[in-house]
C-alpha cells in the first residue's frame, strides 16, 4: 500500500507541464488501520463479528429490508450448560468450543447470513427468510443438530445442546432491540422446555417470562415458608405384590401457583441454581420420614430420590449426602439415587468420580427414564448401575404396541443377563400389570396400584393387585 501526492507545474517558458509524484509506503499503517478494525469489530475468540459490528450491520440491513419490503429473521442461540465447561475443563477449552460453536453455526446457515457473538455463549444469525421460508429450510434443526454432534477438545469428548429463539420483521419489531428482545424472549421458552429445542415468539411470551420471574421469586422464600412438601410412590415387587420401596416426589404449594408442577418449577431451579438447597431439603426430609418410619419398629423400608444434573456438578453433594446419612442412622443401601441418562453422559468424565464416591458412601444408583436417552449401553457396566427404570412413554403402549412390547422384553432379559434390577414406570392399566408379570419385570410403579401419598400413610398404604 502507498500513498501518492502529486504536484502539477506549469511552465510558462516553453508551455509544458511538470508532474512531481511523491510515494510514501504505507503499508504499516494500513496494517494497524486493520487490526485496529478487527479488533474493535471482531471477537477474538471465534473470528466472528461482535456485538458492535452486529448492531451496526443490523441497522443498516433493517433500513434497506424495510425499502425492499423483503423478510428479515432473527435467530437468538446460547448454548445449554456452558458454564460447566469452563468450570470443569478450563476456560482454554470453553474458548476452542466458543470457536468451534461458532464455525458450526455458520456452516449450517446459507452464505448469504449474518452470523456474530453476541456475547459469552450467545451467538445471533440474520436471515434474508421469511418465518415460513425458514421453517421450510430447517435452519433452526440444522444448528441444533450441528451442535449436538460431540465436541472433541484435546482429549476430552464434550456433548452440548443449544437453545434457540426466532423473531421476524417487521411482525415481531421494526427496530433492532425489539427484534433481539423477542428473539431473547423465546430463547428462554426453548431454554425452560429443557434446551435442545427452538422457540418462535409468540405475542404473550413477555406475560409468560414476568409469570416465570413470580414463580422464581415465591421458590426463593419456598423453603423458609414451609411451601415444600414430599410426597411417596409405591414401588411394588411383582412377585410377591408387596411394596417395601418408595420414590420420593417434591410438591410445591402456593396461593399464587396452586396447580404449578414439578415439571414447570424444577426446570426453573435448575437454570437458577436454586436446586441445590432443594435438593438438600429433599435428601434430608426423605431421610427424616425413613428414620421415622424405622422409629416405629420396621426399618424394612428404602427410598429412591432424583437427582438433578447440578447436584452432580456440587461437589459439596457427597459430603452433604453422607452426613445425612450418618446423622439420621439410616443403612446406606437403602437409599437409591435416580440419573437421567442424559445427564449421566452429560459430564460422563466428572460423573463417573461423582459415582464412584457415591458407592463408596454405599447408596445404590438407577438410571431413570431409561430408554428415552443417549443409545450407548456401554455405560452400564462403566457405571456398575443397580437398576434401571423404564420410561412410562413406553410401558403407556403394551401390550397394544408390538415394537415396545417387543423392546422391553429385550430391556428386561438384558438386565437380568447384567445383573440389573428392572422398575417399570407409569403402569396404569391391568393389561400392563399382567403383560410385565408375565415377561418377568422385577418391580413397577404407577396408579394402578397406588397415587403417591403422605409421609404417614406409607407404613399403612394398601397395594392394589
């Protein structure tokens, strides 16, 4: 690069002209011009355009979408459990993962679209698409599938999900922090139906997000207020019809939210952080019922409690775990700590140390929701899992449906071979009852034979067989 000042004379005596040309390199100077833009516009982790960039771009694309009458699209994504990469690889790997997210994205999307970090682990794509014509190409399921392949970082194998959010111009926002406000907005729907989906803006999401931050707040107080309570499952051994074993469920009751479900405020807790101290009121009321229970002269009972992916991630859970234990004199393998398998395989490195101290305080591990998860057995074994529970998606179809009748003969026959014990959820109908009884289920919970019931009523509930 140079810079050229030119300089015409004029020569009175013979009429010529004279040109003085003076080049200057200014190669440097350009280079730091450049650098100077890079880094005021681009991220230095991923390469992408940032924030800035963003906005300025935005605007500008906005302007001439609005002459044209052309769609615009706007797709909101941050990614799912971020956080606990950093903090358990180190943020050298959170960084080459950013990176290697944002590669992804922008290869899932159409050259033509504006793809930036917005900022930490979000990430926003521009469309030149309407809402139909995005739904048509499947841009949103193409990042959430790219996103869901393994990332392999060093020596590490890290499984992600992602989170998504889609607002449209001019029907969502004319203006750019309208369009990224409700685009925002949806995102957190996504994030609250459990990650790994998208979500369009619909116009009552903000009533839904402000119903959201009330519930977020009564939770806060939930605990102090005794709004907690804990509920029991029968579990009941098919071949002798009696039920010595109890699941542990979590209610929640208050005047603004009378009907809310553990399906709606535990997903909140988890993105809050707010699981950890309910998780702990869990362990400890469900281990005061039991010593209650022993108390009155029968110490033949045990309890099964769920396990939430944080409390897996504390690594204040096992100690807080066996002091409980310890103080309230209960036999540790009467205890049976319930995983999903996603969230088994979603740290599989850190849970497995997390499962080893577990057994060595001498509690028994399920898989939960078996079936519904990731497809590798392998993990079984690598494990040592004491029992597996069918998912009731699958037992609500026998013996009606051939190809689940068929795969939980397959499921039972399999842990028998393994060892396993099998707890089949969800049994509602006596046709399922007799078809597990007849494939050799060990045990089985639903309404069929009990609704969940109090502390009290546990020594007394009555089977229906």
């Amino acid at each position: 690069d140079v810079l050229i000042n030119t300089i015409s004379l004029h020569s009175e005596d013979d009429d010529s002209d004279i040109s003085l040309c003076v080049m200057t390199d200014i190669s440097k100077q350009v280079h730091a011009q450049d650098t100077v833009f890079r880094q005021a516009n681009y991220d230095v982790v991923t390469e992408l355009p940032n924030r800035f960039f963003f906005n300025t771009r935005f605007r500008s694309l906005l302007d001439s979408a609005l002459r044209v009458e052309s769609p615009v699209t706007v797709v909101f994504i941050d990614l799912d459990r971020f956080k606990w990469v950093n903090d358990t690889f180190g943020h050298s790997i959170g960084d080459a993962l950013l990176a290697e997210a944002g590669h992804r994205i922008k290869q899932a999307v159409d050259m033509k679209s504006l793809v930036c970090r917005f900022g930490g682990d979000e990430f926003i794509v521009v469309l030149h698409k309407s809402r139909e014509e995005l739904i048509k190409s499947k841009s949103a399921e193409n990042i959430l599938r790219t996103l869901a392949d393994p990332f392999r970082l060093q020596q590490h194998e890290i499984h992600l999900s992602a989170s998504i959010g889609i607002s449209s111009f001019p029907s969502d926002g004319e203006h750019p922090d309208e369009l990224i406000g409700a685009a925002d907005t949806a995102m957190y729907h996504a994030k609250n139906r459990g990650g790994d989906a998208y979500e369009f803006f619909e116009g009552d999401m903000h009533e839904r997000i402000e119903k959201q931050l009330q519930l977020d707040h009564v939770l806060r107080t939930g605990i102090q207020e005794d709004r907690f309570s804990l509920v029991f499952q029968p579990i009941v051994d098919l071949t002798n019809r009696s039920s010595e074993l109890f699941e542990v469920l979590l209610r929640f009751s208050h005047p603004e939210f009378p009907n809310v479900s553990p399906a709606e405020f535990i997903p909140l807790a988890e993105t809050t952080g707010l699981i950890r101290p309910i998780g702990q009121f869990v362990i400890r009321n469900a281990l005061l019922h039991l010593h209650a229970l022993d108390n009155q002269g029968d110490a033949r009972y045990s309890l099964t409690i769920n396990l939430s992916p944080r409390q897996l991630q504390d690594e204040t859970f096992v100690g807080f775990l066996h002091e409980q234990i310890s103080y309230f004199k209960i036999s540790p393998e009467r205890i049976i700590l319930e995983i999903t398998e996603n969230s088994l395989m979603e740290n599989n490195i850190r849970n497995e140390k997390i499962l080893e101290q577990i057994r060595e305080v001498g509690c028994q591990i399920a898989i939960d929701d078996f079936g519904t998860g990731f497809s590798s057995l392998s993990y079984l074994r690598r494990f040592a899992v004491d029992i597996l529970k069918i998912d009731q998606s699958f037992i609500q179809r026998v013996p009606d449906d051939e190809a689940d009748s068929n795969l939980i003969r397959g499921i039972i026959n399999m842990a028998r071979e393994l060892g396993i014990v099998v707890i089949a959820e969800g049994v509602e109908k006596k046709a399922q009852y007799d078809f597990l009884v007849e494939n050799g289920c060990d045990l089985a919970q639903g309404y069929f034979f009990s609704k969940p019931v109090r502390a009290e009523q546990v020594y007394g509930v009555l089977i229906n067989t």
